[in-house]
C-alpha cells in the first residue's frame, strides 16, 4: 500500500508550522480547487506521467440506494456544480503550497503546467433542479479531459449530495404539510457548516418551504428572512421589565404585531392574557409559536383562544412528526424546520468512470456495479403521472419518451443562463405531483419502475466478457513469466 507524508508537513521550520496550525480555517472562491481529496490530485499525476491525462473521459453522478424510508429524489445543487466548474483553476499560491507538501515531489514538470495553464473545459448534461429522480440515473454527467473529469469529484458529490438530500427532505414537508401550510427553514444553527447552511436554505426554498431565517442566505437570494424570537428575549425582558406581557410589549414597540413565542413559562395563561389584548384591540398579533409539550393539546386550546390567530410549532419536527400531528388533529397553521431538516440520512451519491477514450467501463464488484457507457433517462407519463423510466444509452432516442438529462455546459461554457428560484420550486412541486402516490408515501414507498434498454443490456454483458477476456489474458501471461 502506498504511503505518503504527513499532510502535517514542516513547511520550513517549527514556527511556521505552528503558524499554520493555528490558522483560522476559512473558505473563499478561491479555495475551491483544492476542496478535494489528496487522491484526485494523485491520480491526476499519474495520469499526466502517463501521459493520458489529455483522454476524452465520462463520470456519471448517480445514487445507488435511496436513503431508507424515501421513495424518491429531488435533484438539486447543479447552479453551484456549474459555477464552481467554471471558476476551476489553481493560482501560483495554490500550486505552491502543493509542492511545498513534499507529496508530489515524483510528479514532473508537465504535471505542474497542467494546473497552472488548466481550466475545465468539457461538457456537462444534467438533469434540472427540482427534478424528481430514482436509484441508478445519473444527475449528472461530466465528459471532458480525464484529468478535469477527476479532479472535480469530490466538490461536485459535495454539493450535489447534500443539496439533493435538503430539497428532498422539504419537498416531503410540503407534501405531507399542505399547500396551504406556512413552512419555516431555520436550520442554520445545526447545519455542518456555514457553508452549508447557505446550501441549506438555498434547497429548502427551492423545494417547497417558504422562508429561511438564515439572513445572508435570503439576501443573496433576493428573499426577505424571516422569524419570530427565542426565549432568551422573553426571560431577559420579564426578569428586568416584570413580566412576560411586559417583554411581548417591549418587542411589539419595534416590531409591530409580529408573532410571539408564547411557551417560555405557561402557554395557556400567555395565551390567555393575550387573547383579551386582541378581543379588546388593544394588540394586533399575526402569530404565536409554540415550541415545547404536547403540540396537539396545545395548538388546540391556543385555538379556542384566539381563533383567528395563526399558530406556529416548532421544536425537533420533520415530516413524519408533522404527519402526526395532522391525524391527531392539531391546530397548527405552519411549521419551523430545523435540525432535522439539514441533518438526516445523507444521499449517498457516487461519481464513476463510463467511458474512457470511447472505450465503455464498468465497476463490477459485489454490491456496487455501474452500468456502463453514457446514458440517459427517458421518462414517459400516463395521465400527467409518471409511468414508468427507461435507463438506456445516450445514442438511443424515444417520441413518447422524455429524455431528463440535459446539456447545459459545452466546452466549459454555461449553455443556459441561471434560472430563478422560483422556476426550480415550480419544478419541484410539479415533480412530485406527477409521481405515483404510493411512491410519495412516508411509509413503505414503492419507487417508479425503471426498466433498463435492451441497448444497454446488451453494452453491459459485452463489457463484462471483455473485461473477463482481458483478465484471463493477465492471468496467462504472468504464468508464463
């Protein structure tokens, strides 16, 4: 097994290694191109040693299984995939610091030009955001040079997989919730990263939820945040102006008839005291949040107090929760979705090799074998649902058919312009509504029927016998040596 030196490599002395350590971890644009795993990076070395770096070459994005308990995916993060593709470069700092680690110090020269001079330059067919998508398609494909198509693994499975994994998640919250339900993504706090969080918001909204409270995120995307309190301002209030109506009416001063979080101490009395505020008009309130104790009881006489008020739950609740509370009756007009919408069962999408040089390749060991060649998704309807989807090759073509997959980067350049958030969220909506019901279900889904093409059959069988043929071959000629 090989070996390399310890990423804690001593740049030039103590000192600056500690400097290093001690340096605060911070992500820019810029940093992008060495978001990535030592060993693309080593096999993009090898490859240019080899002098096969410049081979056309195909990797297909796609999710082997279905995180347990889903019937589908939402396809999701390709505005990031693209923009981090045509921003890939290695700055002279970058390439510098690579050197520095002692790593490559067999890579030669040619290896070195090939990043500075570098940019990606293939082609990417996608499937849009918001589309719904099964086990085995592909979400994306990158066709470019072999060293391209490599190093850009890691952050494309990044951000695909974890934006995938937010859209999905919301997209069941709609559903189960109702049109009709206000949806809250205030998850930032229990995302992975801060990153993250941004991607976070960004999938959620997308997909089905109505507001983020992460503020740079609804900024950026042209979105107004949105909120109520914490406890914290309801016990710091009370404790220095006297009360808990005290402290709803020091935040009501600057914030007029904003909802109130009404279970810091006794939910029925706040509600209560409240109720005579707003039958008196002595207050105007657009809500209440509860967010502790039983949700159903509560939300229920909340209700009966102040009826015309909507009511707000919050605390730990994700789509099955929410589906509960709907059959025991709860009175509840919208949801806060936090940790367990950013956090969860991850998609775990995989990134490999189809074709290289026009040659078809395949993975064929136990328990994780890839189809080969590039492909494609045809889909066909029945009644505006979906029927069934057709995994086949890209050289296949079908009238009753809807390919998915989409070219949308050609030579490294974007083929469509950036579409809106809103455009993805109706997509995604209409995704779902076209899916099959028992294939919506949070319990026991039964996924759409893919069928794999006789075309893609036959490649499948042909490639195995090859790679079959050219392994008895291998093992014949190391028993003559």
């Amino acid at each position: 097994m090989t070996t390399f030196p310890d990423l804690d490599y001593v740049y030039t002395s103590d000192q600056q290694q500690q400097s290093h350590q001690n340096q605060e971890m911070n992500l820019s644009a810029d940093d992008y191109s060495l978001l990535t795993d030592l060993y693309q990076l080593t096999m993009a070395a090898c490859y240019t040693g080899e002098g096969i770096e410049q081979r056309r070459a195909s990797f297909e994005l796609t999710v082997r299984r279905l995180p347990e308990g889903f019937g589908y995916l939402i396809a999701m993060g390709l505005a990031q995939a693209l923009e981090y593709l045509a921003k890939f470069r290695f700055s002279p700092s970058q390439i510098a610091a690579l050197q520095a680690t002692g790593i490559f110090a067999h890579a030669g020269d040619r290896f070195w030009s090939l990043l500075a001079e570098g940019h990606f330059t293939g082609d990417v067919w996608a499937v849009p955001e918001g589309t719904a998508v099964f086990a085995n398609q592909p979400i994306l494909r990158v066709e470019a040079p072999l060293w391209q198509a490599q190093l850009v693994e890691t952050y494309l499975l990044n951000t695909i997989n974890y934006q995938t994994l937010i859209a999905t998640r919301a997209a069941r919250l709609r559903d189960v919730a109702g049109e009709q339900a206000t949806l809250l993504e205030f998850g930032t706090r229990r995302a992975f990263s801060p990153q993250a969080s941004l991607w976070a918001a960004r999938a959620a909204l997308a997909s089905g939820l109505d507001f983020t409270s992460n503020v740079l995120a609804a900024l950026q995307l042209g979105q107004k945040p949105s909120g109520t309190m914490a406890h914290a301002l309801v016990m710091a209030l009370s404790a220095i102006e006297g009360s808990e109506d005290q402290a709803f009416t020091a935040f009501h001063r600057y914030f007029p008839g904003a909802p109130l979080l009404i279970d810091t101490y006794d939910t029925i009395a706040a509600a209560q005291r409240l109720a005579e505020k707003v039958n008196s008009g002595e207050m105007k309130l657009t809500g209440v949040r509860l967010d502790s104790g039983d949700l159903v009881t509560l939300s229920k006489q909340v209700r009966s107090l102040i009826p015309d008020v909507p009511i707000f739950a919050s605390g730990d609740l994700d789509e099955w929760e929410i589906a509960r509370l709907k059959a025991d009756g709860a009175e509840i007009d919208g949801y806060g979705l936090g940790t367990r919408l950013v956090t969860g069962s991850p998609v775990n999408g995989v990134y490999k090799l189809v074709e290289i040089d026009g040659i078809p390749v395949m993975k064929h060991s136990s328990g994780k074998v890839t189809y080969p060649g590039r492909k494609q998704i045809f889909r066909s309807f029945i009644a505006n649902k979906v029927k069934a989807d057709r995994l086949g090759l890209m050289s296949e073509s079908s009238l009753e058919e809807q390919p998915l997959l989409q070219l949308v980067m050609q030579d490294g350049q974007r083929m469509q312009p950036l579409e809106s958030l809103a455009a993805i969220r109706q997509r995604s909506a209409a995704s779902v509504a076209s899916l099959p019901q028992e294939t919506r279900h949070l319990r026991n889904p039964v996924g759409v029927q893919v069928e794999i093409s006789t075309m893609l059959r036959v490649l499948t069988e042909e490639t195995k016998k090859r790679i079959a043929f050219a392994q008895r071959l291998a093992e014949k000629d190391a028993k003559l040596r």
